[in-house]
C-alpha cells in the first residue's frame, strides 16, 4: 500500500526557479507542463506575507486539444488547512492572474515555511483535474529587502518531494484500523532532521500520542527517549479502542518533545491526524487511507509543524 500513499517531501533543487525582469522570451522544453510568474513581500510589523500570482504560460491543452479553463491554489505549508485560490481563466493556456494573497506568518517562522503552487483545470463537467504544481522555500526569500523582484517556477505534474526548510523535522507514522476488534493500532517509526535551531546538536526526543473524541483528551501515550540522535529510531506501537461510530469525531495528535533535562522537556512540533473535522492537507489523506483499506497499515511521513 506504500506505492500511492508514501508521498514524501524533502528537498528540491534551487535550480528550478530564478529571478527574472520583464516578460520571458524563453524556449519551453518538450512535455513542458508550464510555468508560473509570482512576486513576494513581507510586511514586518503586520507579520504579512504578500503574494502576487503574476501569470502562468504554456499550460497544456485538453485530451481534445481545447485549451484549458486555469486557476490556481496557493498554500503554505506545512499548513494545507489555509488554501486560497485565483479566479478561473476561460479557454486559455497563457493565463493573466495577477492577484495578490496574504498570508500570516511570524518573522520567527517563515524561514521555515514552503509556499505551494497548484494549477487546475476545470473541464466540461466541473471537474478539477491537476495540471501541476511547484513549490517554493522562503529560506530562499529575503524577507528584509525592498525589492520585489519577479520569480518563476516550472511545474511538475507532481511534486515527488517539498522541502522541510529550516523547520522541525519530519516523522514516520504507521496507522491500522480493525473495525471487528474496535482497534486503531499506530505505530511511531522514526524521526528526520529533529532539531532546535542548533543544526547539527544531536538533541533526546520522544513522541507523545494523544488520541481525542472532538476536544475531549480520551488517551495519551508516548514512546521512550531516544539519546542523541537527530534522526530517532522509534519503532513503537500503540492500540487504542476506537468504536466505529466515533472513527469521524475522532483524532490523534502527535507531539514530537525534546528532553533538555531529567524532568524538562519543551515541544519541537506537532501533527494533528483525523477527518475532516479536524485535518487537511496529507493528514487528512492518511486518515482517510486508513478507513478505506482496513486491517492493512498504512505508512506516511508528516512534517511537524508549530504548536
């Protein structure tokens, strides 16, 4: 089950986008899937992220050579809940969107945050079919200069891999539901890139897994420490009883601790795993992957994001 729900995010290639001025008179490669123009800035005492979608170029026609109806949806991960979206662009491939979004981010975080670019098609019966997507790393946006110099990014049909930045790291959830026995069975694998700012200080780290019926704390559990280690090997399971009426009201709450003393510890980041009531984004996803193939794990890395 691992091929189509394992969809992990690392790192991308800088390479792939590069500041341009004026209009492109650029050569587009073969099976080009298109491109998209956008400006950035930051206002530092609102805290604001502004981004302007500029415009798209060489988006792909229809099975049936028409051209597409284009819009786009931009998020910042690792929040997915937050998504905002253009207008629809009728008949076109060379879109003009140039709307401006914001977004709120500290000035403490947004090194660590990764814009996300989707474009969609809607075709004849309302459906939205993906066309691409690219990302970008503020680690690479100066968020102090007064320039606003105009980005593009190519698109993939998929984006195989988004990085983490300068964030909190990553961890490596396994998940089973047994409808028969009333049993949700997870198991904390590993941990990537855990750190506290101190780049390469090996830190001591647990997990704590907190399963809740709406805002009410039903369990809590949590792994042992693991020493020095900024990729922890956790390798634990946990069960709890979980009655199928309640599977929608439900979630699980992950908190990755680090252990500065005996009896002191302070959160590195968090994950939050449920329906629709509770997630979006990949969390959503691996719920829902979980309901549907039942009495089988499955396997997904989720980013830790700011409690």
């Amino acid at each position: 089950m691992t091929g189509l729900l394992m969809k992990d995010f690392g790192a991308i290639n800088p390479a792939l986008y590069q500041s341009v001025d004026g209009d492109d008179s650029l050569m587009f490669p073969e099976d080009h899937t298109g491109r998209l123009w956008f400006q950035l800035a930051y206002e530092r005492e609102s805290e604001k992220l502004l981004v302007t979608l500029v415009k798209a170029k060489n988006l792909p026609s229809r099975a049936d050579k028409s051209p597409c109806d284009p819009f786009a949806r931009i998020c910042l991960l690792p929040d997915e809940r937050r998504t905002l979206q253009t207008k629809v662009k009728r008949k076109t491939g060379n879109p003009r969107f140039d709307e401006c979004f914001v977004f709120s981010v500290s000035s403490k975080c947004i090194m660590e945050r990764v814009l996300k670019f989707s474009v969609f098609d809607i075709d004849r019966r309302k459906k939205h079919n993906l066309i691409g997507q690219a990302a970008y790393p503020l680690v690479d946006f100066d968020v102090n200069s007064d320039k606003h110099p105009t980005v593009f990014l190519d698109l993939d049909k998929e984006i195989s891999e988004i990085p983490s930045s300068a964030g909190r790291g990553e961890l490596l959830i396994s998940m089973c539901y047994n409808m028969d026995l009333q049993r949700l069975t997870i198991n904390v694998v590993e941990g990537k890139n855990f750190r506290t700012g101190e780049k390469s200080a090996p830190i001591d780290s647990f997990v704590q897994i907190s399963l809740k019926h709406q805002s009410r704390l039903v369990k809590r559990k949590k792994t042992q420490t693991v020493r020095a280690n900024c990729n922890p090997q956790f390798n634990e399971s946990f069960q709890f009883k979980l009655p199928p009426k309640l599977c929608d009201a439900v979630s699980v709450l992950f908190v990755a601790e680090v252990k500065d003393a005996p009896k002191s510890h302070r959160s590195l980041g968090r994950i939050l795993l449920g329906g629709f009531m509770f997630a979006r984004g990949k969390e959503l996803e691996h719920w829902q992957a979980m309901m549907q193939t039942e009495k089988e794990h499955v396997q997904q890395w989720h980013t830790l994001s700011q409690i």
